[in-house]
C-alpha cells in the first residue's frame, strides 16, 4: 500500500520537447561536410533530415494549431527534398529552398514563443532556446544560397564552383561554405574569408548579425535572469 502511495506521489519525468531536434540538428550539421558526396552520402543526409522534421513536428506539439501547421509544413520540405535527389529541375530546386526557409523559420518563431512565454526555466526550454538559435542559422544558410543561384557572385568564396547549388543543398558540397558563412555571421565572428558582393546578400548578412545580437542580449539573458530570479526566491521562502 505504501509502495503503491509512493509510485503515486513520485513526480512524472519533465516532457523533452525538444530533445529529438536538438540532437537531430547538431548531427546535421556536424554530418553536412561529410556525408555531402555520392548517393549513400545523400541518403544519409536526407535520412537526418527527415529526423529533423520529425523533431520539429514532436516539439510543435504543444499546440494543435501550430501542429497542424507544423506537419503540413514538414511534408512539403520533406518531399520536396527526396524529390530533388532524384528529380533535376531548377523550379523543384527554388521550391525546396521555399519550403525549408518558411518550415525553418516557422519552427523557429514557434518554439521561441514557447520559450518566451514559460514561467519556469528547465532544462527543456534551454534545449528549445538552442533549436531556435540552430534554425535562424539554417534558414540563413539557405537563403545566401538560394540568393547566389539567383544572382551568381553575390558572395566571394575561394570553394564557390560554377554551378552553385547544383543538387538538394543539405546534401551538396558546395552548401558547406554557406552553412559556415551563416554561422560565423549570426555569431558575429566575421572570419573575413567569405563576403557578402551583391546588395541584397550584404543586407541579409547584416540583418543575421543584428538578429543574433539580439537573440543573445534579449532571449539568452531573459531565461538566464528569470532561472536566477526562480532561484532566488526559493531560497528566501
């Protein structure tokens, strides 16, 4: 009877919103420069992909209508995106860039309201503030690389080939630099090695720095005071 009393009482584990997408992002970005050749390299990335999506549906959860959304959404990135590894079409090619900057940033505005909006600081919401953070650097990555298929020499790159973007990004080489340009842009440690040339890449390159400024001064630090704050008034009481 006692037992049963404690297995009652004993608290449920947190939910782990975020967890699958956490580790779903690190792994693709890690992954990205070495599985980015040959078809096992391709199949590979999309198989991390598709788990990316997943993630993203699973932490949307919270919310039917932002589920809703969510789904749609990762079905359409998602399929467009195997459809590029075996369909060569330069619409498909701009749709599937379409569908993970709008999924990427939709998933991004979605968990940052969660993580914004939480009375309590826990070790979930930290994961969330890092998926949000992944995802701006993601969305950026392919919107630099969309704007050099669109306007060719928008970036000085030493590695930058003729036919940029000649295969799904994520699973191309010649997305690398791009994913490290965004990276090195939103942490605002500005390598120097690539630059921004055309107009509209040097202004995406400036809203990333701003936006990462930001999102340290504003979303870090306010979950950072609000655990402090949490944990200063525990130990009064």
């Amino acid at each position: 009877m006692t037992e049963a009393m404690d297995s009652t009482a004993r608290p449920k584990p947190a939910r782990q919103h975020y967890l699958i997408l956490m580790v779903s992002l690190i792994l693709l970005l890690a992954l990205q420069p070495v599985l980015d050749e040959g078809l096992v390299g391709n199949l590979c990335m999309l198989a991390l992909f598709t788990a990316t999506a997943v993630g993203g549906v699973y932490a949307a959860t919270g919310s039917r209508r932002f589920l809703m959304a969510a789904v749609v959404l990762a079905c359409a990135s998602v399929l467009t995106s195997w459809l590029t590894l075996f369909v060569q079409s330069r619409v498909l090619l701009i749709a599937d860039h379409a569908t993970h900057i709008v999924f990427c940033t939709y998933l991004a505005v979605v968990i940052l309201i969660h993580v914004c909006t939480v009375p309590t600081v826990t070790r979930d919401i930290v994961k969330g503030a890092i998926c949000a953070y992944l995802l701006f650097g993601i969305t950026w990555a392919v919107l630099y690389s969309l704007i050099e298929h669109a306007q060719p020499g928008s970036f000085a790159m030493p590695a930058l080939s003729e036919e940029p973007l000649r295969e799904f990004f994520l699973t191309s080489g010649e997305f690398t630099p791009y994913l490290y340009y965004s990276f090195v842009t939103l942490t605002t440690m500005g390598y120097g090695d690539i630059t921004p040339v055309s107009d509209a890449a040097r202004m995406l390159s400036v809203l990333e720095g701003i936006l990462g400024s930001i999102y340290l001064a504003v979303v870090i630090a306010g979950l950072v005071g609000l655990r402090v704050s949490r944990a200063v008034a525990a130990g009064k009481t």
